[in-house]
C-alpha cells in the first residue's frame, strides 16, 4: 500500500476510499488484504468498488445520469424489491393458516 494510506486512517474520506478502491482494481491489492490492513470489513470495501463501477459508468454515458436521478432509480429497485418480499410473506402466512400450522 502507498505511505501515505499506511498512517493511521481516522476518517475514511472519498480521496482515500477511492486510492484503496484503485489499488484492489489494479490488483496491488486484494479485498481481503485491505480488510486486514486497515480493520475494515470486506463487505464495506465491496460497497465501494461498486460504487465506483456505478459512477464509473455514469461518467462514460454519453447522457450522464444526475446523482438524484441515480438515487431515485435505486430507491425505486429497492421498493420493487420490498413489495415483493412482503407480497410472499403475506403468502406464506396465508398458507400457514390455511394448512392449520402455528406461526415459527
């Protein structure tokens, strides 16, 4: 890793987010090896390669998307997403009485 990210991090900030995100990129590094170096979880430093994808991109669209068009559109997926789950719950609660079985 470059010296300048081996200081002790107090704040993970965009410039250094996106140094470390490059690194795992250009294979100077693995997820796993940065989790254990700087006590992060590798799930958080996936986060932000896709991030990076995403707003990669974007930027290379010929008609960019807005950072509110980008939020709106996730949130959207993700309401999509939730009505669905409640739908099958909703199911299989339905199915549960009807078959005369207790709630788990």
């Amino acid at each position: 890793m470059s010296t300048a990210m081996e200081d002790e991090i107090k704040r993970w900030t965009a410039k250094r987010k996106s140094a470390l995100v490059m690194e795992v990129l250009q294979g100077k590094t693995t997820v796993a090896e940065a989790s254990r170096s700087y006590d992060l979880p590798p799930s958080e430093i996936e986060t932000w390669i896709d991030e990076a994808k995403r707003g990669m991109e974007n930027a290379l669209r010929a008609n960019p998307l807005d950072i509110r068009e980008q939020y709106e559109k996730q949130i959207k997926h993700l309401q999509e997403a939730y009505g669905e789950a409640m739908l099958e719950l909703r199911a299989r609660k339905k199915l549960q009485s009807l078959l005369g079985e207790d709630e788990k």
